[in-house]
C-alpha cells in the first residue's frame, strides 16, 4: 500500500443520440494543433495519426455537428493550409469552459466523498 494520495481523471466525450460520438479530447487536441501549424497534415503528425484518419475523424465530426470545423486551402505558390473556422473557435471554448465547470463540480464532489480517507 502507498501513501500516495488518490486522484481521479474525467474523460469527456459528447454524443448526438445515445451512441453517435460527435466531438471529444482527440478532436479537441486535433484542432487545436491545426489551429498552431495551419495545417491538418501536420498536426496530424504531431499526434503519430495518419493524415488519412485525421482528415476522416475531422469530416465525422463535421457531419455529427452539422458544421464546418476547417476551412482549406490546396497547394499553389504558397502551399496549401487549414485555419479554424469561426465554429470550431467556438466548439472548442464551450468545450474548454464545460471541462472547467465539470471539474471543478467534479473536485467538490470528490472532495466530500474522499477527502477524509488516508
């Protein structure tokens, strides 16, 4: 047995319906480094997935929310790219601000369950 303290970890994923997944961590973090890099083929990279799965994780998403979340630019002069349209901005602040809410719910009520055991 350890001293350590106990923890706990939440996970979220949001669904449509009882079991269509249509937005979570992966696809949040998928975004956010397209967000950085300009570029799905490259945040891809950055999280060891092929850009093929990125591109099809992006385009379910797309079709569960109803809504664009890139805007792309092929190749040309200046190469191609992807930015972040104005919704995905927003899909990820409410999700960010709902993660926020859930966990600091969720340390209260781990707090009142937990907080007095060894």
């Amino acid at each position: 047995m350890t001293n350590d303290p106990m923890t706990f970890t939440l996970s979220v994923r949001l669904f449509r319906g009882a079991d269509e997944k249509c937005f979570g961590p992966g696809i949040a973090e998928l975004l956010r480094r397209v967000d950085r890099t300009s570029s799905l083929r490259s945040a891809a990279a950055e999280m060891n997935l092929a850009y093929s799965k990125a591109w099809r994780i992006v385009k379910e998403t797309e079709a569960a929310l109803g809504f664009k979340l890139l805007a792309s630019q092929t190749g040309g002069v200046h190469g191609g790219g992807a930015a972040l349209t104005q919704e995905a901005h927003d899909m990820l602040a409410r999700f960010d601000r709902f993660l926020k809410q859930l966990r600091l719910a969720a340390d209260a009520a781990f707090s009142e369950s937990f907080g007095d055991m060894p």
